[in-house]
C-alpha cells in the first residue's frame, strides 16, 4: 500500500489528522454520557494517505487526535473542524462552520514536482445544516470558503451507526464534496508553462463535483475511558478533477487513506 514513501515537515504530523480523524467519537464516548454531557478526547496513531489530490502514492506519519464537544454549544475536532451551533432543535441542526483545507508539498509530489506549484494548505469558514433523520441516521451539507483564495466548497453527507457487536461499535459516512472553478483550477489546473514543462495539454477547468467519498470507522475500548479507532476511507475523484491530465497520466481518481489511533476520553 505503501510504493513510495515521504518525510513530513515537522509541522506535517500535527496537521495530517484534520483530515482523517474525528468522527469517531461522535458515536464512541464513554458509558456514562448523554446528550448533555461534555466530551473530551486526546491520543494518537499513524495516518496513510495520498501524497496530493489526485496521487497513486500513500505515505504514513503519526499524528496526533484531539475532540471537543459541548452539545448544542460548540465542537471542536482534528477532522470536523469547528462547529458552532445556532439553530439546536432536536431534529434540525446548524451554525458556523470551520475546516482546513489540503494543499500540496514538493516532497509528495513526484514526478510532477518542479512542473506545477506546490500549494499551502488553506482555512475555510461558512455554514452547516444537519437532519437526525432517525436515532442512528444523520444528514447534512456545507458551504464554505477560503479565508485566503477564492475557491468554495460544498459537501453533501450521511452517516449511519451501525448495530453495536457486543463493545464494538461501528458506522458508515457517504459524502459528495463539489468545488467551483477557482478551486478546481488551483487543485487540478494546469498553464501553457505547466503543460509544456509536463508534455501534456492545458487543463482550466469549470465548477465541478470533485470526489465521493465512503468511509467505515471502528471504535473498541479498551477500558471505560480508553479505547481504538480506525479509519478507512476511499474517496474517487470525478467531474473535472478526474478529467485533469494531473490525475490521468501522473496520479489515479482512487484516493484510499487509513489511519489507527489511541484514544483517551474523559
């Protein structure tokens, strides 16, 4: 799973696990916790994922977890991001949303490094609704945009807890994530300089959907305050991230990640 392997920057460990962890503790907290109670929650692991949006190549790192949530007021996590709640009815949820964005590091990019741009990863800020559509099934959307560019980005997603097996508890997330032409442009885009430096064609892509993700996460504790997470993601590019000559002639539109971690929650 691993064909090539990349050292991260120093700070690279600590930011990898805004995108794959999180969710987990949403459905895994501690026996004695309801609706009201505070969640607090801190470990680490090691995290697989592709080198760039639209890579074959994964590289593993550790990175470390964190989880905050005070229901109905605020959570705070290494994959959600931040959320602040407005709106709190019992089926309809929504407020501020926050999230970090990926970009792009020479040392992950092989081939094509030195022929596009590397690019720094970004903070977005916008909004959130979500529908508890039944006691294990959930819904929502967002929209948001860069605090420093121009792209925004709206997601579309599930997810379903599914039957406990005795302490070990599982669910499924779908999600369908659509970028506008700025963002496709910056992640997938490619110049007449770019395209003559790779031997390819130009790529200048419009709005588009630009990945479907399904994601299976496990908790099992270990005791009543500590348990293990995984993570398994498989995201497919589509629309014009797909299309780019970046992901057909230098990468693949599957984009698998993984990570296992500790965790310790109070």
């Amino acid at each position: 799973m691993l064909p090539e392997q990349h050292r991260p920057e120093p700070l690279r460990p600590a930011l990898l696990t805004l995108a794959t962890l999180g969710m987990v503790l949403t459905w895994a907290q501690p026996a004695h916790a309801d609706d009201t109670t505070p969640v607090y929650a801190v470990g680490g692991g090691v995290n697989i994922m592709p080198g760039w949006s639209g890579s074959k190549t994964q590289y593993a790192s550790p990175v470390p977890y964190f989880d905050i949530e005070v229901p109905n007021v605020i959570s705070l996590s290494s994959n959600s991001g931040l959320q602040v709640d407005l709106i709190r009815g019992k089926v309809l949820h929504g407020g501020i949303y926050g999230g970090y964005e990926w970009g792009r590091e020479h040392d992950d990019m092989g081939y094509i490094a030195g022929k596009v741009p590397t690019l720094s990863p970004r903070f977005d800020a916008g909004g959130y609704l979500e529908w508890q559509l039944t006691k294990n099934i959930d819904a929502g959307t967002s929209l948001s945009h860069d605090l420093d560019g121009a792209t925004t980005y709206w997601k579309v997603y599930a997810e379903w807890d599914l039957p406990s097996v005795g302490y070990f508890e599982h669910s499924l997330q779908v999600e369908l994530q659509t970028l506008n032409g700025a963002g496709m442009r910056r992640l997938y885009g490619i110049n007449p300089s770019q395209a003559a430096r790779l031997g390819t064609s130009t790529w200048q892509p419009g709005a588009s959907p630009q990945q479907a993700s399904l994601e299976y996460d496990v908790f099992l504790p270990t005791s009543r305050n500590t348990g293990v997470a995984m993570a398994l993601r498989c995201s497919y590019l589509l629309g014009n991230a797909a299309d780019s000559p970046l992901v057909r002639r230098y990468g693949t539109p599957w984009q698998p990640s993984a990570t296992l971690a500790f965790i310790y929650h109070y």
